[in-house]
C-alpha cells in the first residue's frame, strides 16, 4: 500500500527548537546541566502558575519513582493507583519494593472511582495498614473527580501523586493539571503534546522539595569536592539538548492542545449518527481536555454487522492507519495480577470495548479524508 503512515501522535515540531540545539552546541553546554535545563523548567512553572517548582528529569516513570521517594514510600507499604493506566504509573510502586493497590474507574471520566477508593483504603485500614500515598491519573487528557478524591484524600490523611502525564493543559476550574496532587509528573515522551524526544517533569508544592529531586536525580552526590555519596542516588537528569527542545515546544504548546481539540471535534462530528460508537468527552463544564488522545466505545450490539472494536482496529491498520485498544488495566496484566483490585468491571469493560484513534496536532485534512472514508465505509 502506498498510502503514508497515519500515527496514532507522532512529534509535531513547532519550527524553533533547533535554535535552542544550536545554542546549547555553541556553548557546549553537551550535558544534564545547562541553560536549557533551567529556563525550560521557568517555562513550565509560569506555564502551571500556582508557585509550583518544577524539575525536569529524562522520563515521566522516573518523576513517579521520585514522587515516591519523597512521599517516603518504603518496602512494605501500600501504594493505591488507578487501575486503567499505562504501565509506568505503577512500575515504580514496584521499585521501591511496595505493594500496589489497584482501583476501578467510574464511567464519567474513566478515572479513579471515589467509591471504589474508599473501600479500598477502609478494607487496608481494617487489616491494619494505612496506604501511603494515591497515585491519581488524568486519563487521555481528561481530569480525574478531583474534589471528590481530594476529600478522601484529607479525610485519610493519604497524600496524592498526580499522574498528569497525559494532561499538559488540561484544568479544572481553571486550574492547570499537574498542580492538585502533593507531587505531579509530567510526560514529554514522543508521543504527548509536547516532546523532548523522551523526558518528564516533577511538580513540586516548595523549593526545598525541588532540590531534593535534583539530588536524588543526579546520583545524590554529597557536598564535597570528591564524588561522595550518603544515600542512593539515580541517573535521572534531563539533557540540556533535550531540554532546547522542550523550551521551542513550550512556544506551540497552546496551539497543539487546540489542534489536538480540533481532532476530538472531528470525531464528534464523524461519529454522530453511527450507531454504536461513543466518543469519550467530557460532560462537565468545569473540566478542560486536551484530549492527548481521543477514544471511543464500540458496542457490537448497536454496530452495523456486529463491528467490534478489533474489527475497526484491524480495518485501519489495513489502510495504514494506527489506531490502539485502551489501555489494558494493570489488575489484568500479568505482572500485577496477583496484587489487590478494588471495583467491578469498569475499567476491564472500557478496555474490551475501547480505542483511541489518530489524534496528532500534526494530522492533515488529506489525513482526515483518509480516515473518515475507510470509518464511514466499514460502519454506516
């Protein structure tokens, strides 16, 4: 076939990253130090407003696993965390030689159920142990029930780490996302809204906690004019070239988040009067999406033929069309599998029936041509 690749969210470069690269060659600055480093991390804390302190880091598992650390997360303790979630929220948990939790999702914003959490945290307490931390994901961009899960949150006594991963520029209330948990991560993997090519972020609630990430990222060397170490340390640093990219990425962020938009209202639009499919939208004016993905449900009950969600996935990988099932929830894979889940089958019914489609800021209007014509042909 000779039709290009349609990418599910490939990089969209915004034109001046480059000139940030050449700075830091001309410099010298070839390193996990640097000018970069420094006025990319600005560049998100205005960006995020709320006197946020923000450390950027080589990967988003990597701002997780240092949340953790600094939640005090230690062997033995019990870490709650959403069930429907990539890998790397909970891997972490792991490292640090705790147990996960895992929690169902509520339909509404297909994140962390506020009932299903609090039984769980009751059934934890009652056989003796208070979870040490809740780790929070804003799904494809869509904010969790923020206030419902701040309360139980207090109520406990549990703080959370807020998974934002997926949700640079997404808000409640008006408040950027990344900012409601005690840490928050970010992701500037290749795929998100922006990139580094591969990178992260850590939001911190004070400076002190920022440079104990710092520390902790760069091997945790001690004062001393020889390499001296007290405790562990980690490999963590961002490069200053990466950060140059992420600095000429911060110019477009606002412009991509509205072409990623652009292509959720074409869904909408495309799918309106297809029988069996439902685009995942928010519901409530007081959640802002950046919709990093948009995903649908497909119920072959109501499809025409019986079409599944396989059969769409299948038909457009025909076509070159990358499309990919939701995430599988992390109390079904094989790793996890042993560990507690609290809920019912939320979470495994939105993966049995899920996908997310081509959603880049980057697609064209010949890509949308290409993808409305092979959907509208297999379905209406």
């Amino acid at each position: 076939m000779n039709n290009p690749k349609i990418w599910l969210s490939s990089p969209h470069m915004g034109g001046t990253e480059l000139n940030y690269i050449h700075e830091a060659f001309n410099s010298n600055w070839i390193a996990p130090l640097g000018a970069n480093i420094t006025e990319f991390e600005h560049d998100l804390e205005k960006y995020l407003s709320q006197g946020v302190f923000v450390t950027a880091l080589n990967s988003a598992t990597a701002a997780i696993h240092l949340g953790l650390i600094l939640l005090d997360v230690k062997a033995g303790d019990l870490v709650i965390c959403q069930s429907l979630t990539f890998s790397a929220s909970a891997n972490p948990i792991l490292y640090q030689g705790a147990t996960p939790v895992f929690i169902d999702s509520e339909l509404e914003t297909w994140n962390l159920c506020p009932i299903a959490l609090e039984a769980a945290i009751a059934d934890c307490i009652y056989k003796g142990q208070i979870p040490k931390a809740i780790i929070t994901v804003h799904l494809y961009g869509v904010p969790y029930k923020i206030e419902e899960i701040r309360a139980i949150a207090n109520k406990y006594t549990i703080p959370i780490l807020e998974d934002s991963a997926e949700a640079l520029g997404s808000s409640f209330k008006g408040q950027k996302c990344g900012t409601f948990g005690d840490i928050g991560v970010f992701s500037f993997n290749g795929n998100k809204i922006i990139t580094t090519s591969g990178g992260g972020a850590i939001v911190t609630s004070n400076h002190q906690l920022k440079k104990k990430a710092q520390f902790l990222a760069s091997q945790s060397k001690d004062e001393a004019p020889h390499y001296q170490h007290s405790e562990i340390g980690y490999n963590y640093q961002i490069s200053n070239i990466c950060a140059g990219i992420g600095r000429g990425q911060m110019e477009v962020l606002d412009e991509h988040i509205k072409l990623r938009r652009a292509m959720h209202g074409f869904y909408l639009s495309l799918f309106e009067n297809i029988p069996g499919i439902t685009v995942f939208k928010t519901t409530n004016p007081d959640y802002f999406a950046n919709y990093w993905l948009t995903s649908i449900q497909v119920n072959p009950t109501e499809t025409k033929n019986g079409i599944d969600r396989e059969t769409i996935r299948l038909t457009l990988l025909e076509y070159n069309i990358e499309s990919r099932p939701l995430w599988k929830p992390m109390h079904l894979q094989p790793l996890f599998k042993n560990y507690p889940f609290y809920g019912n089958k939320v979470a495994e019914t939105l993966f049995d029936n899920g996908l997310s489609l081509p959603s880049g800021s980057n697609l064209t209007h010949s890509d949308r041509d290409r993808i409305r014509a092979v959907l509208l042909k297999l379905l209406s």
